[in-house]
C-alpha cells in the first residue's frame, strides 16, 4: 500500500506534492483515486481531508469553492442549473456524497462529468505550490493534459466561479440513467441580447482525450438566433471537432454522433 501522509496545512501538502513529484497523489474523497492506484505497494497518498477545503463561501458575483468540497454540498450551495444537474448525474447518492469537487476535475475519460459544466461557466483553477497561490482558467487547466492525463500544477485548493451572465444547461448521454459512466457529456451557457445570441461557453468531456471548450461550435450560434438553423450548425461543428476514443462504453463513431445530438439538445434547452 501506498504510505498515506496527513499534513497539518495547505502549504505542508503543496510542499510535500513538490517533493514527491509524480509519486504522490492526493487523496480527498477517494472514490475515483484508488479505482486508478489500486492496488499499489508504492508511492504516498496525502490526504487533505482535514485542511478546510470542504467550504462553499459566497462571494460578491459568486462563489469560492474548495477543491474538497462534496459534490451533493456543491449542489445544494451553488443554484446554477447546469452544475446541479452535473452533480445529479455523478454516480448515486452515497458517490455523490464523498466524491469531491476537486477530484473530479482530475478523473479521466469516460469519468469526469463536472468538467463541461465548469467550462461552460469560466472557471478558474486556484492552485498551491511552493512558490504560492496561482490562478488559472479552467480552459487553460484542461489544455495543458497530455494523452488524457493532467499536469501537476501543485494541489489544486479552490474553485472560483462568477455568477453567469447567461442561461446555462447540461446534459450526460449514457447506456442508463444512474450510476454509470458517460458516452459524452455536453454543457453549454448562452446569453442573449434582443434575441440574438451575444455570448455562447459550449463544451463536452468524453469525445476527447480532455474536457474543451469548443470554440468552433460556439461560432456557430454567436451573432443568431437560437434557432434550428444555428443549433445545427453548432451541432456539425462539435461532431467535427471532437477526436473521441473507441473504448469498453462506446465506439468512436458513436462518441462524434452523439457529441454533436447532445450539443443540440443542451442548445435547445436554453432558447
């Protein structure tokens, strides 16, 4: 088994992931993490149940979320349509009551729901490293992964997160309806201005190897009308964007297909 460390602050945790490097790994709620190590006799698991990052703190404009926070706690604290049906969408109850924000963000393909939703809505990432606290956008986050796997940009502390200017929605598309991993998942926030789209955050986890924005579908519907027209355009642009993986869930093929049905549908929620 790995040897399980409990620092006693967040600077002892970043410094003790620094010097660990690629042998250490962070433990929070543990329900996507030791499916990945298990089971291993090597390295270090630190935990950081116990460091105060399992608060929800409004904001003026929105919220500061700690990367330990539970995913059940992140819904019922943050009312945004799109991240509260991510949240329904993860796993069952007792999944959602111990997965934690943070870990998520970190869980790769064909798991990892919550990332198009925090995509969709601007987050950004506030990290922890020897060197302090650096803030990155979660786009930015999310294009740094190389072959489906993240960078180590320290310990991940918090979550901050604007109230959205716009509508937003979100939408899984999977073999059942409960507790099973995702074909694709798809969020989208739009915001209009006398009927016509001014401003549009679309983006998908699943049909690559990293959640993206996808700028190309985004085009698509700024500068329109909601209408059928747009969200087909939309809907053809993520289908050719997206570089999906053949895997036990789904085939390649089916992954691009539904990319680009559930883009649709997630448009068609919002106009």
């Amino acid at each position: 088994m790995p040897e399980l460390l409990r620092p006693g602050s967040v600077d002892e945790a970043a410094g003790l992931i620094g010097s660990h490097g690629a042998a250490a790994a962070v433990l929070a709620g543990g329900t996507s993490l030791l499916r990945e190590i298990w089971p291993s006799d090597a390295g270090y698991l630190i935990a950081v149940d116990g460091l105060g990052l399992d608060r929800v703190e409004a904001r003026d404009g929105g919220w500061s979320i700690g990367a330990a926070v539970p995913l059940r706690a992140l819904r019922e604290a943050v009312p945004i349509p799109a991240l509260q049906a991510a949240t329904r969408e993860i796993g069952g109850p007792a999944v959602q009551n111990m997965a934690t924000v943070g870990g998520n963000l970190f869980a790769r393909a064909p798991f990892g729901d919550l990332a198009p939703a925090l995509l969709a809505l601007g987050a950004d990432l506030v990290f922890a490293s020897a060197d302090g606290e650096a803030t990155q956008p979660i786009d930015a986050f999310y294009a740094a992964w190389s072959d489906g796997a993240p960078p180590r940009a320290g310990l991940l502390i918090r979550i901050e997160l604007d109230e959205p200017a716009g509508a937003s929605a979100y939408l899984k598309c999977a073999r059942r309806r409960y507790s099973t991993p995702s074909v694709v998942t798809v969020a989208a926030c739009v915001e209009t201005d006398g009927g016509t789209v001014s401003a549009a955050r679309v983006a998908l986890s699943g049909a690559s190897a990293a959640p993206f924005r996808c700028g190309a579908a985004e085009r698509a519907v700024i500068g329109s009308a909601l209408d059928d027209a747009a969200m087909a355009a939309a809907a053809a642009a993520a289908e050719a964007a997206v570089t999906p993986a053949t895997d036990p869930v789904a085939t390649d093929w089916y992954r691009r297909r539904m990319a680009g049905v559930f883009v649709r549908r997630v448009l068609a929620q919002l106009a």
